[in-house]
C-alpha cells in the first residue's frame, strides 16, 4: 500500500513540474487573443470520460479537470493550435475550430 | 474589396510552401489567383524542425533563391542512438555542399510570399476559410469569416490539420493518433561565435550541423520501453533549434506528456552539453501525418485539389516535408492551368494532377516508404531501448581498458546477445529490417 502511495507521488510530483515547465515555456510566446474560446467542449461527454486524455496530452496544458465542479476549464488562450487534442478525444467532445484570423500564437523564431 | 477579386480564375487555401507553389504556378500564366492565409504576417502561425532543401526550391524560384534569408548551409548531418549515459552517432559532413538551408519559418514564408506578390498573385493575409461552398457537388468557391470568392478550381493547401477536408467529403475518417507523430520544439538562443566553437561551424554560414537522435533509455523515460520518438537539432545563426517528436498513440497508451519528454532529452548528458547556457525564447507544437501512402484524403473531386501536408505529402524518417508541398502545389498548379486552358473543372480532368504526382518523386517516395514507419514503430522497443543499450555495451567492451581479455568479452557479448533476446524478437527485428531494405530496393 505505502508502495503505490509513493508511486504516485512521484507521478503527482512530476505532473506539476511539467505543468510549470510548460508555463514557462508559455511564457515566451507572443499570443493576440481572441474573447471567445475555439475549442468546445461536451462537458456532457467529458463527465462520463474515464481517461480524460485531453489533459494530458496538450502540449500547452490548456485542459485541466475542475474535481468540484466535474468540468473540464479550457485555458484556450494558451492553445498552440496542433490539433493533437482532437484526435486523441475518444468521445469526440472537442469542436475544434481554428481561432479567428489574426487571432491566437504569433510564432517568430520556429 | 472590389467583386473582381471574388470572382477568380483559381482560390489557394493556405500561404505555406504548398499553397504558394501552386498560386505562384498560376499566376505565371498571367491567371487571377488569390493566396488566402490566416495569419498575420507570413509564416507566423507556422513551424518545423529547420531546413529546406535546395532542388524543389529551384524549381519554383531558380535564381532568386541567392536572396533566401537563410542563417545556415546545414551539410553536417548526424544520426545518433542516446542510451542512459552517452551516445553512439555516424556523421557525414561535406562542408563544400550546400543543399539544404536553416531557415525560420516566418523568414521562409515572407520570403517566398513577397516573390509570389510580385509575380501577381493576390495575397489576402488574416483572413480564415471557414468552408468550401459547394454546389452540385461541386467545389466553386469558398467563405472566410467575412465573404466568399468564387473560382471554378480550388487548391488546398493549408497543412496537416484536416477540418477543411472532412467537410468537403475528400477525408471520411480524421487522423488516427497511431497515423500521427505530435512534435514539440523550442528555439533556444546562444551567441552566434558560443555556436560555432560548440559545433565547430564556419563564421560565414556555409556550414551548419543537423542531429537526428534515437533511444529513449534515459532519465525518467526508462519507464517506458515503447516509445517511438526521435529528438531533432538544427543550428541556425544564434539560435538552436531542439524538438522531439513522438507518436501520439503512445502518448495517449502510457499518458504522457510531450514536454515532459523534452525536459528529459534536455538532461540527458549529451544534449545538455550541447544546449548549455541557452536561453529558451519560443515554443511552438504541430503535428505531422504520418499515414503516407495508404493514409491519404481523396486528392481531387470536381473543382479541387489538395497538396502538401493537407494531403499526407511528408517523409517523416527524413525531415522532408516542404519539398513535397512545394512540388506538389506546383504540380497542382500546373493542373489548374490545364483546367482553366480547356475550360473543364471536372474530377476526370483533375485526375491529371494524380498523373502528374505519380510522375514525380513524391508518389515514389511514399510508395517506397509505405511500410517503414509503421514497422519501426511496431519494433520501438528495439529502436529506442534495447539496441542502444547493445551498442553502449558493445563499445563499453572496445573502450574500457578493464583488465579482461577482449575475446572473453565478446563470446559473452554475444551470448547474452542471443540468450537476452527471445529469438521471436530477434527475428521480428530480423525481418523489419529486411523488408525496410527491400522496400528501399524495390521501390519505385
Ligand atoms: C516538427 C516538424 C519538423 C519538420 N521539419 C522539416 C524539415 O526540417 N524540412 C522539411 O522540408 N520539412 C519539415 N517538416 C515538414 C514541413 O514543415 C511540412 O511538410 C510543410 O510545411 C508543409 O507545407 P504546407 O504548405 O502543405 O503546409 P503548412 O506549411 O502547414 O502551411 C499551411 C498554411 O495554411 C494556413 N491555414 C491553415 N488553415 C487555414 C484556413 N482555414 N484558412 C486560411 N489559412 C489557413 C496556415 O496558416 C499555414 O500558413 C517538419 C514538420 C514538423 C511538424
Ligand atoms: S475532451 Fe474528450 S478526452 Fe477530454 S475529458 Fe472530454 S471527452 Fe475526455
Ligand atoms: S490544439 Fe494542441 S495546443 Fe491547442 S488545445 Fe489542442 S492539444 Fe492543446
């Protein structure tokens, strides 16, 4: 029992690291954003999704499970755009469009 | 904006290599095209791992592309397989050679739009297609946010994310997560001379050095023993570039994080060497599809094309990409002329544009390839772990002077070699190379 405490503990642990590591790398990003959000959600569908991959997928942590209110928050303004969280959405709940032109990540050093 | 624009002879959806190849394509014919893109400025919503390649470039602009902005000749190339503590890498480098160039995406795509500007194509920045308008089945235009344009031939080309094309029909099912490769990259910036003394490169930009690592035996990665992932690096002039890539359903199998991968790779002890006192100043993410040959969308139907990315157009085992998307939206171009010329927008008359591609190295190559990808991710295991820790122990036996006779070395060397390994597993990885090789052989 102690075993599995400490696995997950790490597991914990290491998610939060990588949650700061990304907004600092977030940090450095130009973004225009846009007052309304791109990516909808079927918080219906989400509340019956066990994996709820989405949160960890994205590579700019823009999904993160709310325990009290059984809702995932969208940060969309932190959306890099790869389109990587539609595809791995079992449930299809995502409604993914682009953000409005001129809108979301300016890129200009990749 | 005045009607004349929104009645054309041909709409290009999306001002990345594709797209501009092909607008380019038909403007030279003295053709009205439009070029609409959502960004703001060319590029900016755009990434990739660092360098373009000379031959499909001049093919498009010839002479014009002694102009390229580019930071770096990249013709040191590197292939290394990281296991825990170091690394084993075959290199070849020929500083004389210059056909591939390190260049950023916002400086590649102004570039190559400020060429199409002046050769007539009508550009139309900040500007999102939101869908096709179709009419009897056929595509005849399309709306953005605010308007729609009419042409009686359409070019997509506008990247991997597949929204445009579910809608028109041409892509029955999205993009499977095992068919797609998630990549990450950060610019990193460190002085100009710091860069050139770590890699040894030439102060006028005629050399650059390009790494393709495999493994994944290190750090808190040793958790996982699937991975199919591949850490990339490129120089430009006082920035480096470092990304990793990995497949997306190996991802969503073990819940894993692709940043989380990065900061790994960034402590392993060779990288970290390699990137030290660098200052992070962007991050960007994309995806690539990886499906190639049996994965691609309906490439034309009655009054549209698809090229580039949008069409699974993409060499992911060797960095090529805008080369595809270049020749295959001139090729597209070209197709649209044929069209506009006899007046027909029909699919039949379409079909040229699959002719032409079947022609060209780009059907060749994914024929080619067809197999490869999927059976390297099938025996990623062997790719990312066990190999890598078979070459550090074989060159721990050349390298470490430790008082026990070489020939013992290597009779035990290869015993655990063949007891370690089930011999299933040896044969799988037998046969996965061999039918990699035959593919390569054989194919087109
Ligand atoms: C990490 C990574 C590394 C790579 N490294 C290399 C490399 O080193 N060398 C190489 O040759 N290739 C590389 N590639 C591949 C290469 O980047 C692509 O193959 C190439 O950019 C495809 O060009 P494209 O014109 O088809 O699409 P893109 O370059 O993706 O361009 C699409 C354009 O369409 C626009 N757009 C999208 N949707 C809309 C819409 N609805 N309305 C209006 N505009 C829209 C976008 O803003 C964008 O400008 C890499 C790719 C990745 C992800
Ligand atoms: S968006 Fe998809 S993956 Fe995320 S919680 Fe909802 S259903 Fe699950
Ligand atoms: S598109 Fe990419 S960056 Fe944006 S929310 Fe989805 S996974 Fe995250």
């Amino acid at each position: 029992m102690r075993l599995r405490y400490a696995f997950w503990e790490i597991i914990t642990m290491n998610d939060d690291k990588n949650k700061k590591s990304i907004q600092d790398k977030l940090a450095n990003i130009k973004y225009n954003c846009d007052s309304k959000s791109h990516l909808i959600l079927d918080q219906e569908k989400c509340k019956n999704c066990k994996e709820k991959t989405c949160t960890f997928i994205c590579p700019a942590n823009v999904y993160e499970y709310n325990e009290q209110l059984d809702e995932i928050t969208v940060v969309y303004e932190n959306c890099l755009e790869c389109g990587a969280c539609k595809l791995v959405c079992e449930k299809k709940s995502i409604e993914w469009h682009w953000p409005k032109a001129s809108c979301g990540v300016v890129f200009k050093n990749s | 904006m005045d009607k004349i624009i929104n009645n054309v002879d041909c709409i290009v959806i999306g001002a990345g290599p594709s797209g501009i190849a092909a607008a380019i394509t038909v403007a030279r014919s003295g053709k009205k095209v439009i070029l609409i893109d959502r960004s703001e400025y060319p590029g900016s919503k755009n990434m990739y791992g660092g360098a373009v390649y000379k031959r499909a470039l001049e093919e498009l602009f010839c002479d014009d592309i002694q102009n390229m902005p580019y930071e770096r000749i990249i013709n040191d190339h590197t292939w290394a397989f990281l296991n825990d503590e170091g690394v084993f890498n075959i290199s070849y480098n020929n500083p004389a050679d210059s056909n591939a160039f390190a260049i950023k995406r916002f400086d590649l795509d102004s570039w190559m739009v400020n060429i199409a500007k002046k050769e007539g194509v009508y550009y139309i920045p900040s500007t999102l297609v939101t869908s096709l308008i179709i009419k009897d089945k056929k595509v005849v235009g399309i709306k953005t946010e605010l308007e729609e344009y009419f042409a009686p031939v359409t070019i997509i080309a506008n990247g991997a994310n597949t929204i445009l094309l579910g809608q028109a029909g041409l892509r029955k099912k999205d993009l499977e997560p095992k068919d797609v490769i998630l990549t990450i990259k950060e610019t990193l910036k460190l002085d100009k001379k710091t860069i050139e003394d770590r890699f040894n490169l030439k102060e006028d930009g005629t050399t650059g050095k390009n790494m393709l690592f495999f493994g994944s035996d290190f750090g808190n990665l040793k958790q996982y023993n699937n991975l199919f992932m591949m850490t990339f690096l490129f120089t430009f002039k006082d920035t480096i570039m470092l990304g990793v890539g990995c497949n997306l359903e190996d991802l969503k199998k073990n819940k894993l994080n692709i940043n989380y991968i990065l900061d790994e790779v960034k402590k392993h002890p060779v990288i970290s060497q390699l990137i030290k006192d660098t200052k992070s100043i962007e991050y960007s993410a994309h995806i690539i599809p990886e499906g190639g040959f049996y994965d691609m969308p309906k490439l034309v139907s009655d009054g549209v094309m698809v090229a580039g990315d949008a069409a699974g157009f993409i060499n992911g085992v060797h960095f090529e990409g805008t080369n595809f998307a270049l020749i295959s939206g001139k090729l597209a171009g070209e197709t649209a002329l044929d069209a506009i010329e006899k007046n027909d927008f029909s699919k039949n008359m379409l079909n040229n544009y699959i002719k032409r591609l079947e022609k060209s190295f780009i059907f060749k190559d994914l024929y080619t390839y067809r197999n490869v990808i999927n059976l390297l991710h099938k025996r990623a295991n062997s790719i990312s772990v066990y190999y890598p820790n078979k070459i550090k122990e074989f060159f721990e036996i050349i390298t470490g002077a430790n008082n026990i006779s070489k020939s013992q070395q290597y009779r035990k060397f290869l015993t655990n070699f063949i007891k370690e390994r089930n011999i299933l597993e040896l044969f799988k990885d037998a046969f996965c190379a061999l039918r990699c090789a035959l593919d390569m052989l054989f194919g087109k």
